[in-house]
C-alpha cells in the first residue's frame, strides 16, 4: 500500500491522477503571471520560458525533492530525462516525499538518422470547391452580360454588312442607269454619238488602214469594189463603195474606167490609180470571186442583213430566194444572190449598197480574235494577191469584226458625176473618211491637176487631158460643171503656185487666171475648163 501524502501545497500543486504503483502525480496549477501573490515563482516569471529562475517561497524540501527525482510519464513506463534546460528546470508533475522508482538501465540509443524535409509543390495538392449558390449566381451574370455583348456586336456585323450590300447595289444600279442612258444616247455630254463626233473631228494625223477589195462575180460577170478602211485613231470603220464608172488614169496618164482598170490593169495598176485619185495609201487587194463569198458566209454561220429588195432564185425560176423585209438571215447562196443584185433600171449604186450590207454582216459574224479570223481566211484555201497574206488579211478583219459588232461601222457609196469626184464629195468622203487631206507627192512625182470641164463640150475633157499628159502631168478627172465663161487655175498650197502657172500655160490660159484659193482635196493644181478655153 502505497504512503499518500496529503499535506501538498494544493494552492501551487493539483492531483491528476495515480501511476502503476498508485502513486499520485501532481502538477503546478497555472495562475496568471501577473499576479505576484498568486504565483510561487515570483513577480514577472513566464512558465513557458526557458530560463532558471527559482520559485519564491518554495519549501527547500520541495525544492530538493524536485531536483533530484525525475518526472515519471505514466503511458511511457520509464522516467525521462530533459533534453533541454528548460525542460529540467520546470517540472510538470511530481509525488511528494516519495523517491521515484529507481530508473531501468537503458540500453545507448543509435542516432536517429535525421529525416529530410520533404519538398512539397502546387500540383501535388488538390483543392476542392466547394458548391456556393453565390458563386453559381455570379457565374449566371456573366454569362448572360457575355451572350448580350456577342449579340451586340453581331447585330453591329450585320448592320455593317447590310449597309455595305446597300452601297454596292445603289452603285450598280447607278452604273447600269448611266450606261442605259449613254447607249440610247440621252446624256449629251457622255452620249455615244457625242463620243464619236468628238473622236471624228479629233485633230492632228489620223491613222487609217485601207485595203481595196473586189468582188467577182464569176455566173453573172461585172465587178464591185470597195475601200475597207480601219481608222485606227478615232476607232471607227468604214466600207466605202466605188461606182465602176468612177474615171481613172493608167500608168501611161491616159483615162479609163474604175471597171475596165480592174479589168485590164490588174490590181496594182487598180490600186495604184485610186492612191492617185483619192489620196489614199491601199496597202493590199482583196480579190473575193463569189464562190468564195458563198463560202465565207457559210463559214461564219450565216448573217443577219435587212435586205431591200426581193431576191429571185437564179436557179428556180419563180421561187423567191431572198425576201424583203428585217434581220433576213441569208446563208451562202442567198448572201452572193443579194449582194450582186441589180433590179432593171436600177443604178449601180444600189446593187453597190447590197454588196456593203453582206460585207457589214460577214464581220458582225467574224471573230474579232486575229488568230481565229486567220484561221477562216486559210479555210477559204483561195489564192490571194502577192500585196496581201492570209495572216495579215486575217489581222485586219478582226479589227473591222470588232467595230462592227460594237456599232461603229458604216458603209457609204462614193458619189460619182460623170465619172468624177465634186468638190463637196471631196469634202464629205475623201476628206473625213479617206484621209482628210491629199497625200504630199513624193520628190520626183509629177503634180496631179484635176480637170473640171465647164465648157459645155464634153471633148475638150480629152483634149485638155492629152495637153497636160504630154507635158508631164498627171491628170485627174473632175467631171462637168455648169458652163461658164472664164477658166480658172486655183493652187491651195503655196509651194505649188509655180506648176498652177506652167500648168496655164500648157493649156493655153492666161497666167492672170492663176489664183490662189481651195483646190480638189485629190489634186495638187485645180482647173475649171470655161468657155474661153478652145483646146487649140
């Protein structure tokens, strides 16, 4: 049985229970340090400090007792020492004069190897969130403020996109308003003929590509031929179609026919005689029979031509092959019918005016790509003049094809009188459409002098024209006039006053009728034959 001990200090000590032997422990009641009275180590003494200070007022058997018996843990069995200072000087529990059992011999601890620290990193942690109706409420917000802001800018992109569809469609239509307006030729100052007037009377050197061509016709016999002219600068075509009966000089200066020089010279003495004419520069000849004509209808694929007349069929007799009326579509043999029709009293004109429509609908159907043009004109397999090769000839079409699919294309017939050229002709053809001026003769070039035969004597013509042939000029026919009494002999260039007054003299005028004034445009010296003149 164990000694109790009940005379401890219960104000400093408590009891908290009894080890094995059923001795009791006992512990230092905790009282506030700041309280000098309560606290038996003194005024200013913190338990939990480590230092030495001595209790106050403590029994010196209690204090020796404390020294010298170790505390006792009941749940380790065994009585240990301190491992600090601290921890030796203040005693948690002791059992009053009762000497501790005696400590078991304890066995040399090895060194417990010093664990290291373990480096802990952000993802080897995982966190949980926990569910807050606040937060799923703040998340709804957003959402909803993000789906409004998209909308927002989807309704601006659209906006955006409607107001630019709008623009383009007002500028389209705009655009197609003005082009409308132009093609029918209501906006003067951007209208269509305005354009080509403008383009027309554009000065300065004008640029134009002349070809002759000459129709054979190989059943009913006769020829028909035409200038086509490409003007290059004011981007516009041309057929102008030439009576046979227009009067040329041969290579000798004697005077014939446009007929019988294509008959008879051939085609450089043909062309050579209009250069000499009309101031023109052909740079090659087109000889088109009219088999080959039938060919080349069939090859573009037919044409579209108002006609105006009705064609009998040649080879039917009483059947109509061509019939009078608009966008008649003529195939090869119906086109050659058409265009070498001449109606009983008819001019030659007119059947001229037929031959223009046929060519102007061949090159409405042309390609306007030279290659392929080239390619037609090698299909015809016909043989063609030396001045003239398949790939050039080709070439120049496809230009005509494409002014006559764009509108600005135009056949006109050469007005002719009594085989020759009238000045107000001269003005409105030769000038605007064949070049304008008269081309400068080259050095060594004898003067042309047109003839104008107002004598009221048809034979004086040839007289005057052997005179001047004789004195080395070259004559150029310019038909009759209304009678007069005086000749007169008019230069419009000064350099030619010197031939205007030889020119006189071999004609047997008075140099008082040499003037200087407006000559023929195809002429260098201008004569008008009066009754004064006898050809003697």
């Amino acid at each position: 049985m164990n000694d109790r001990y009940d005379g401890y200090d219960q104000q400093n000590y408590e009891l908290v229970g009894y080890d094995e032997s059923g001795r009791p422990v006992y512990r230092p009641v905790q009282q506030a340090p700041s309280y000098e009275q309560n606290s038996p180590y003194g005024y200013g003494y913190d338990p939990y400090a480590g230092g030495q200070q001595q209790p106050t007022g403590q029994h010196p058997h209690q204090h020796q007792h404390q020294q010298q018996a170790p505390s006792y843990d009941p749940y380790c069995g065994a009585p240990h020492q301190a491992q600090q200072p601290q921890q030796a000087q203040q005693a948690t529990a002791y059992i009053p004069q009762q000497a501790p059992p005696p400590a078991p011999p304890q066995a040399p601890q090895s060194p417990q190897p010093q664990q290291p620290e373990r480096d802990y990193r952000t993802e080897q942690f995982e966190f949980v969130e926990e569910p807050d109706e606040d937060s799923e409420d703040v998340i709804d917000w957003l959402k909803f403020t993000e789906s409004r802001t998209e909308r927002r800018e989807e309704a601006r992109r659209r906006g955006r996109n409607r107001g630019i569809a709008l623009v383009v469609v007002l500028a389209l239509c705009l655009a197609g308003g003005a082009g409308y307006l132009w093609y029918q030729g209501k906006l003067p100052f951007l209208s269509k003929d305005a354009a080509k007037t403008g383009a027309a009377a554009a000065t300065g050197p004008q640029n134009r590509d002349v070809i002759v061509l000459h129709l054979h016709n190989t059943k009913g016999g006769g020829t028909s031929t035409a200038l086509l002219v490409n003007n290059t600068t004011t981007k516009r075509a041309y057929t102008v179609l030439l009576p046979n009966s227009l009067a040329l000089a041969n290579e000798d200066g004697t005077s014939t026919t446009l007929a019988k020089s294509v008959d008879e010279d051939g085609s450089s003495g043909t062309s050579d005689g209009l250069d000499t004419l009309l101031g023109t520069d052909i740079q090659g000849t087109w000889r088109l029979d009219t088999p080959y004509l039938n060919n080349l209808v069939e090859l573009v694929g037919n044409i579209d031509v108002t006609t105006n007349a009705t064609v009998p069929d040649p080879a039917k007799k009483g059947t109509v092959l061509v019939h009078k009326g608009a966008d008649q579509t003529l195939s090869g043999p119906a086109a050659v019918a058409y265009a070498t029709y001449r109606a009983k009293g008819e001019p030659q004109t007119a059947q001229l005016e037929r031959f223009g429509q046929v060519m102007q609908g061949v090159l409405r159907k042309l390609s306007s790509d030279p290659q392929a043009a080239t390619t037609t004109v090698q299909t015809l397999a016909q043989i063609l003049d030396p001045s003239l090769n398949e790939k050039d000839l080709g070439a120049f079409l496809a230009k005509l094809a494409d002014r006559a699919k764009e509108g600005d294309y135009k056949s006109e017939v050469l007005p002719v009188r009594g085989g020759a050229i009238s000045r107000s002709t001269a003005d409105s053809v030769v000038e605007n459409v064949l070049g304008g001026t008269v081309k400068s003769p080259s050095s060594g070039d004898s003067p042309r002098v047109g003839i104008e035969n107002a004598t009221g004597d048809k034979a004086r013509t040839e007289k005057a024209r052997v005179a001047l042939v004789n004195g080395g000029y070259t004559f150029v026919s310019g038909g009759t006039g209304t009678a007069v009494a005086s000749s007169r002999v008019t230069y419009a260039d000064a350099a030619h006053k010197k031939d205007a007054v030889e020119v006189a003299k071999t004609l047997g005028l008075p140099t008082s009728a040499v003037t200087k004034g407006k000559a023929a445009r195809n002429a260098d010296v201008s004569v008008v034959l009066g009754q004064d003149y006898t050809g003697r």
